[in-house]
C-alpha cells in the first residue's frame, strides 16, 4: 500500500499510512539535519520497528568561480579592455 500526502511544498510517500503529527515530525526532522538546503520530497519504507528515510533536496545553482589575473571572477565581461587582453594572452593550464 503506497500513501502520498504534501505537506509544506514536500511529497512524503510512505509505504504505511501515517497521521498528520507523524508527518510533521519526519519533515521537522529532515529539515534540521539539511538546514538552508530545500527538501523536495521524503520517501518512508516502513519495516517493523525501523523507518528508512530517503530524503530528496532540490538542486542548487552554483556560479563558477576562477581566478583570473589575480581576481576572483565568474565572467569577464565586467573587465575593461586591459584586463580582458591580459586574460586572453595568459598561458592556460588545464
């Protein structure tokens, strides 16, 4: 038997049906241990006495950092025409 309910904008499916109470105690949960991170959704098997959670969290976007010509950049194109020379004749490691 599957059960799916929302709570919060988070999808918990479980394998049981459990009451509302139960429900805000495992989102509570699984909020504090991945703090600042957004949950999407919370899968709960069930099995006697123990509960697996498989908690899913939404990507994050990331900027790509590098340090060109001594400064911390995610584009170029904020440099003036010296800096963007400089970064195009300088020596490339990959």
């Amino acid at each position: 038997m599957n059960y799916q309910t929302k709570y919060n904008d988070i999808l918990i499916s479980s394998n049981e049906e459990i009451t509302e109470e139960e429900v805000k105690a495992y989102v509570a949960w699984s909020q504090k241990k991945y703090a600042g991170k957004r949950i999407e959704s919370l899968k709960l098997t069930f099995d006697g006495e123990d509960v697996d959670i498989e908690t899913h969290l939404a990507s994050e976007s990331f900027e790509k950092i590098r340090r060109i010509t001594g400064y911390l950049v995610g584009t170029v194109d904020r440099f003036n025409d010296a800096k963007k020379a400089e970064e195009k004749d300088r020596v490339k490691h990959m």
